[in-house]
C-alpha cells in the first residue's frame, strides 16, 4: 500500500505530465488579415527607406483591381502596390520558429519584415510560406513591435503562366495572410509551404483500407534528443481508428523523415458524394522522455477508389459515376478576386445544390477553402496550373510551370476530393509564329516537350491520381502534337452551337474522338454559351445572349453527354460570370457563360440542372429574376399577352396558376414543364405545383402595351424600343423592359423601312459585338436598324416625351477579334460616313447627324425632347440620310400629359 504523501506526490506528478502535454510548446496559427497599409504603386528606395506617401487603411483579402475593371475604360491597373503591418511578437515566442504564411499573393511578392528582405514567390494562385524568426524583434516581456512590408506586383511577366487567357489578372494581397509560431521541433514547414506531412491510400476496398503517411520533421534544438512521431487516424466521431508510432533520434538542424503504414483498416466508412465520409490523421511529435508534445497537425483522409474506363466512363468505389460540374472561377461582382472563405465555401455550395459533382478548379488552383468544401460536401475535382493559351519558349518559363505544379499536387495531396492534376489549357490557341513555319512547329514541339516534363514530374509526385490536359476542339492538332498521348485522360472544351457550327456538333465530335482515340477515357471539361441575364427572346438564336439561347444549348449537351457512357464527364463553363477585361459584347468585361450572375444569381441553366441531376423532389418557376415583362395586349378586346413559362422539376408533370386560376398541367421533358401564360397588365401571380406539397410562385409585374396605341380600355403609358432586336431587355434599376421591333402597322407603332443591322463577318455576334461607351445598357445599342425612313406610334393626342437613342457601330476602329471566337476574324472596316436628319412630326429636331457631331463612333447617344401631338397626328419620327444610310438603335416614348 502507498503512503498517503506519495500517492499525493504521485498524482500531483500525473496532473503535472497531463497539464504540461496540454500547455506545452504547440503551433500557435492566427491571420493577420485586418489592418494593412496600402498604396498602389512602386516606392524606389521603400523599405529600406522611409516612403512619405498617403497609405489608405485596407484588410486582407485585398484587391487593387475591384474598380477599375468596372469603368468603361479598356485594361485594368497592372503594376505595383505595397502592403505593411505591424504584428506583435510576444516575448513567450523567443525560441519558436516563426513564419509568415500566404495564401495567395498576385502575381509576385517580396516579403519584408522590419525593412530587410525575408523572401519572396512567384505565381498568384499557389501559397508560399516566409520563415522570419531571424529578423524579429522580441521583447524581454510583454510584446515587441515589428514591421512587415509586401511588395505585390500583377505586371505582365513572360516567364510566368498566365500569359493570355480569357480571365482578370487581377493584383493583390488577395487571401488570407497567418502568422505561425512552432516549437524548435516541429513538422517541415519549408516544403512548399505544406504541412510536411502526406497521406495516401494505397489500397481501398469496401473490406479494408490501407494508409500510408510520410512526412519530415525538423529539430532546431541545440542537443540532440528522441523525438516520438505519433500518427493516429480518428473517425468522424473522433474515434481513434488506428495508430502507429515512431521514434527518431534528432540532430540539430537536420531534417528528419519518417513512413506510416496503417494497413488493414476494416471495413473502412468510404466517401462519396452522397456521403463524403471524412477522417482525419492527426500527426504529432512528442518528446520521447518527457511526453511533452511539441508539434500537432490533422489532415482530412477520405477512402475512395476510382477508375476511369475509356468505354464505360468512370467509377468510383467500383459504382459508375457520370461526372457532371462546372468550373469555378475566383471573383466575384465588385470584389475582384478578393474574397473571404465564406464566399469560397458559398460557390462550392451552389455547385452541390445544383447536384453537381465535380469542379474543374479552373484555371489555377484556388483558396484553400474551396477544397475542404469539396472534401466536406463530397465535390470531385481537378486541379490544374494556370497554363492557359500559349507558353514562352524559355527555361525560366518550363521552371516557373515546374515549380507551380510541384506546389499545387504538394500543397493540394491530402484532399481526398482531387482526383485528377491538370497542367495546361487550350495550349495551342494561340501558337506563335505563322502557320506551317518551321518556327511554328518548333514551338508546338516545345509545348510537347514541357507538357511531357509535367506530366513526368507529376506522376513522379503523385502516381495516385489521373492526369489531364484539356484541348480546344481542334482534334488534329492537338493529337499530332502528341497531347492526347502524354496525359492519362483527355479534356475537350467544347463550343459547337456557340463559338462555330451547330448543336449537333457536339455529339459528333464526342463520337469521333472515341472512334479515333477508343482507349482514351474522354472529358468535355468545358461547354458554355453566355446569357445576359437581361436579355429574354422567344425566338432565341446563337449569341443573341438570351437566357432562352443557353437553356436551348445546355438541353442538347447533356442530353448527348448522358447517352454517352464513354463520356467520362463534363464540366459546365462556368459556375458563374466572371470578369475577363478584354471582353466586350453585352456585358463588358465580363464572361456571361455562368450558369448563375457574377453575384452567383441563378439563370435558368442552373435550374435546368438541378431538375435533371437532383434526386429530391425539385421544382421552381424559369427566369425567376425576370418579374418585370412588358408585351403587347392580343387585341382590344382580350388585354392579355401570351408569353412562355417554363417550370424546372425532377416530377412527372407540374400545373400552373395564375392569379389562382388553373393554366393547365404539362409533362414535364428534360426536366422542363412548358406553358403559354396569358399575362394581364399589372401583378400575375404564378403558382407552379407538383403532387401535394411541392410548389413555387413568381411575382411578375407585366406592363400591357396595347396593341391599338389609342385603346380606350388600355390608355397608353409608355413604350421602349430596341431597334434592330428581337430580344426583350429587363433594366431593373429604371424599370423598364424594351421591347423587339416591329414593322409599322396602322394604330399600332414600329418601323417603316430598312433592316437590323449585321456586322461584318458578325456571324459572332448579334448586331454589334463592340463595348459601347458611356453606358450599361450595351444591348441596346449593339443593335439598330439601318436604312429606315420612318418610325411611327399612333398615340392619342396628348403630350409625350419621345427619346431616341443612337451608336455608331461601324467605327472602324480597327481591333483582334477575341481569341476564342474560333472563326471570327480580325475586324476590319471602314468607319461609316454617314450624315442623317431627324424630324419630329415634320418639325427638324436633329441635323446633321454623324461621326462628326453627336454620333461618336461606339459611343452612346441620347437625347429626349417633348411633342404635343394634336388629333389622329399620332408621332411620326423621319429620317433622312444626306450621305450613307440613317441609323436608330432605340426609341422610348412616354406620355406625360
Ligand atoms: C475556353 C477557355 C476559357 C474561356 C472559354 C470561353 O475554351 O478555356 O478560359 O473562358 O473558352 O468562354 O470562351
Ligand atoms: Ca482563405
């Protein structure tokens, strides 16, 4: 029996040991995010020397390009801009090993602490981690100020990838910045700013698992010691699952390496989309002889195994999968690529809700955020560099590329969602030198040779997972340049029934690809069409950018994509708009092939997913942002306009209410239930329901145009135009929704002469695809009519208030037509010549109209004046030409007495 003052002593030494593993030396990790000075700019001489400039107070994430993509001005600041911060260092950290650690600088950082350089990274989307303890400053107590300095620069750099691609470079501090302190012995924190420790899953099957972890460890200690390494895998319960031990002698400095096998797991919980079950592995040194710990680290660890079949497609868990996602690129409306890892986990959120499965991490790996969402909510991924478009032929480029990728599969490895690494995109949109020169094909034989190189080291880093490399849809040149052969899987962008050919197309060039390359399993990992999410047509057409046009073009790719079992899978191009600065077209500067806004609003296309991929029940009313119609009454007598609606549901059939009343009930097809709604001037409520508790409603305001302008049982109010069009245009912020053209008739309102205007060569574009400035309303006036000699309303007497609006398209200001629009060619007119007048029922209002008065070339034009119309005079709007045709790209017409 023990004597009471040792059993005392006994246990006091017992608590001590738990107490001390509790507050001994651990990681300490905390961003520094808030508070950082800014100036956008360089500062020769800055930190070294003092800079006497005006900083402004910012916080991290942080992008100095969140205004200056929305001006109407071409390019966006591409430059410099320096950051500094003072952290407080406490004294209790003297001894620790201490390291700044980014998440993301764009594109180049310097990094500074108390003036003098402590390291740097190139390359925006992957992170770096900076030791600093050697220029620290401690405090013998309490905690010592010092100073950091990050100097961020975006400018074009030849060696660094991206060079040209259709998305924002935009610059800055732009995710999280940590400080992290660790004991002297801690896990490597100088690979490649990983956590120094690596888990892989050699062998899964539904009966066991096995799981291989391999890491490093360093001791700064003085002396030499015994270190334990502990790894202990804990189920989603925090049940330790299995553990396994090591003992490492250390020596000052060195690095130290050891291997885990945990093998024989039973019957292991196996994740999935539908149960992304995760584990973690904590890993954990220990002294040896005090059982103090000294450095702790959990990583996700997900057990899953897939194959990709190149006739069957693939399959996960030895279940087949079809693979269906979008893309993802960063930014958001407003916010440049500056964004909190709320918004991150939000866009992965949105993918699962729609029932996608997988994200292409597009183009360049991304926050770290967005693949503990996928890990977490069971997201498939790839993960690629952001080698985009073209390559420079040069060492520094290839090692850039190398050192990127290294870093993407080392800091990116423990995800068990990457199932794939990708390295190059579209390269050979645009090759350099001329066709057919020995030049050209040197550099074709150089992308080979690169893209050879990544995939070696890849494979070499991580033999686990499959490879890729997306292509444009040019088949022959990518195969004989040998990149369907280096890469495990091929990815085909696909944009047949957008960029150049018909819908069908698609499915041909599916079927083509397995017939030349049968053992080659296939991904479309893109396909798009952009929707203007203003823009509404019922007669939809090829980049018209209606909303109608991409429901039409994802209908006709899924379809073909699900009847297809060797297509692996398919990635919807793009989870949401996104800014790409070179764009002009409707929406300036920015990509609308999102299936949802750039403020992640969902368009139809979205919805047209969910209905066809979700397994509960699912239903919701189609262009759901759209409660603002205008349309023209059926007749005098019968006030109502017949508009479709469409309804999105995984059901048999839906029935429709307006205003409480049957519609009727429709079958739905694909997952679209289709009706013919007659609106009525003011609120119409529809009420769309399937089986007993299923259902949506939609507010929609419909402002009636009657079709007699001098309608007793309709008075005319108001009237928008879009010349050239035969689109409808919602501008929320004023309310208004302008109409498509038509030809005058007698009581009614329209045009008289002329056609809609076509670009040269336009077959990309409908009416213009130019950047009108000086407006937001870009749709309106890419199109006009040409050549009209009238435009006529027969309004009842009264007085109105009459607008017309113009652009001159054909400016001939000479510009590339955007790479990717595969067929288009560089345009190349001459600037119009034209000089027109206006009269305003028979009154001159507007002379000489041309280049060198109002009409600017790609510039918008207003200008509004008053009419009194007497009797049956109605308005009548002539338009003489003096040399050239008159142009007119909208009217608006509003009674005001
Ligand atoms: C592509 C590119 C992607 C573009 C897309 C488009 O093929 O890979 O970066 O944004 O087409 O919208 O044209
Ligand atoms: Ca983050």
């Amino acid at each position: 029996m023990i004597k009471r003052p040792i059993r005392f002593l006994l246990s006091l030494v017992c608590l001590l040991a738990v107490l001390s593993t509790v507050e001994a030396q651990d990681r300490i990790s905390q961003t520094i995010n808030s508070n950082w000075q800014f100036y956008k700019g360089d500062l020769p001489g800055f930190p070294a020397s003092p800079a006497t400039v005006k900083w402004e107070t910012v916080s991290v994430p942080h992008s100095w390009n969140t205004t200056d993509v929305l001006d109407d001005e071409p390019g966006y600041y591409r430059g410099t801009g320096w950051y500094q911060r003072r952290i407080f260092v406490p004294s209790s950290w003297k001894g620790k090993d201490i390291y700044l650690y980014f998440e993301g600088a764009a594109q180049a950082a310097e990094v500074y602490v108390n003036g003098k350089k402590a390291g740097g990274h190139t390359g925006s989307y992957t992170f770096f981690s900076v030791p600093v303890k050697e220029l620290l400053q401690f405090a013998a107590s309490g905690s010592a100020v010092n100073e950091i300095q990050v100097k961020v620069n975006n400018s074009h750099n030849e060696d660094v990838p991206p060079l040209s691609a259709d998305f924002t470079f935009f610059g800055g501090l732009y995710r999280d910045v940590h400080l992290v302190a660790v004991s002297p012995v801690h896990f490597d924190m100088d690979n490649n700013a990983t956590n120094g420790v690596f888990v892989s899953t050699p062998k899964v099957t539904a009966g066991s698992a096995d799981v291989m972890v391999k890491g490093s460890f360093v001791s700064n200690l003085p002396k030499a010691g015994r270190v334990r390494v502990r790894t202990t895998i804990v189920d989603g319960d925090g049940k330790t699952v299995a553990e396994q031990q090591s003992m490492v002698k250390t020596v000052p400095g060195a690095q130290l390496s050891f291997s885990h096998n945990l093998s024989n797991l039973l019957s292991p919980h196996l994740w999935s989309p539908e149960t992304p079950y995760l584990y973690q592995v904590i890993s954990r040194l220990e002294d040896a002889d005090t059982k103090v710990k000294l450095d702790e680290i959990s990583n996700p660890l997900g057990f899953r195994w897939y194959v990709f079949d190149p006739g069957k497609g693939f399959f996960l868990n030895g279940q087949p999968v079809k693979l269906v996602g979008t893309s993802r690129h960063q930014d958001f409306k407003d916010m440049a690529n500056a964004l909190p890892d709320a918004m991150a986990i939000r866009d992965v959120e949105l993918l699962k809700a729609m029932g996608g499965n997988f994200l292409r991490v597009a183009h360049y790996p991304q926050d770290p955020a967005v693949l503990q969402a996928c890990d977490r909510l069971g997201i498939l991924t790839s993960v690629e560099i952001p080698v985009v478009n073209q390559i420079t032929e040069s060492e520094a480029f290839a090692e850039n590329c190398k050192v990127m990728q290294r870093e993407m599969i080392r800091q990116n490895y423990n995800h068990p969602s990457v199932i794939m690494w990708t390295y190059m995109n579209e390269v050979l949109l645009r090759p350099r030198y001329d066709n057919g020169s020995e030049k050209r094909e040197a550099y074709i034989r150089a992308v080979a040779k690169l893209a050879q190189e990544l995939e070696d080291l890849t494979r070499a880093e991580d033999p686990s997972r499959y490879t890729m490399i997306p292509n444009h849809g040019a088949f022959e040149l990518y195969h004989k340049a040998g990149l369907t052969r280096i890469p495990k899987l091929v990815g085909w962008n696909l944009y047949q029934g957008w960029y150049g050919g018909e819908l069908g197309g698609f499915a041909k060039y599916l079927d083509m690809h397995h017939k030349e390359l049968p053992d080659k399993p296939l991904l479309v990992t893109e396909y798009g069409a952009d929707g203007d999410p203003r823009i509404h047509s019922f007669e939809p057409v090829k980049f018209d950018k209606s909303l109608e046009y991409t429901l039409l073009y994802h209908q006709a790719y899924l379809e073909a994509i699900m009847e297809r079992p060797f297509v692996a899978g398919a990635m919807i191009w793009n989870l949401a708009d996104f800014n790409s600065e070179q764009r002009a077209e409707a929406m300036p500067h920015i990509n609308n092939k999102g299936i949802t806004t750039i403020d992640r609003q969902p368009k139809d296309p979205y919805l047209f997913y969910q209905a066809n991929l979700l397994k509960q029940p699912f239903i919701r009313i189609g262009a759901a942002a759209w409660t603002l119609r205008s349309g023209i009454a059926a007749s005098e007598t019968s006030l109502v306009c017949v508009q479709p609606v469409e309804v999105f549901t995984n059901q048999p059939s839906v029935s429709l209410r307006l205003n409480g009343k049957l519609i009727g009930t429709a079958a739905a097809r694909q997952g679209i239930a289709r009706f013919n709604v007659p609106f009525a001037d003011g609120v119409n409520l529809l009420d769309a329901s399937a089986g007993t508790d299923l259902a949506d409603q939609l507010r929609i305001q419909f402002k009636m145009i009657p079709k007699d302008l001098r309608s007793a049982a309709l008075p005319f109010r108001e009237i928008n135009v879009s010349l050239g069009s035969k689109r409808y245009y919602a501008d929320e912020k004023l309310r208004q929704v302008w109409l498509p053209e038509q030809a005058y008739t007698p009581g009614s309102w329209g045009y008289v002469g002329g056609q809609a205007f076509a670009m040269k060569g336009g077959s990309q574009s409908y009416g213009s695809n130019k950047d009108i400035l000086g407006t937001e309303d870009d749709p309106i006036y890419e199109t006009q009519r040409t050549g009209l000699s009238q435009f006529k309303l027969d309004v009842p007497a009264g007085e109105y208030e009459v607008t017309l609006l113009f652009a001159e398209l054909v400016s001939g200001i000479k510009r590339e037509a955007l790479v990717y629009n595969l067929s288009n060619t560089t345009q190349n007119e001459e600037a119009a010549t034209r000089i027109f007048d206006v009269k305003l029922n028979n009154v001159p209002w507007l002379e000489n109209l041309g280049t060198a008065t109002y009409l600017e070339p790609e510039r918008a034009y207003a200008t509004k004046t008053t009419v009194s119309v007497k009797g049956t005079a109605g308005i009548v709007i002539d338009f003489t030409a003096r040399k050239g045709e008159a142009v007119l790209n909208g009217v608006q017409v509003r009674r005001v007495l």
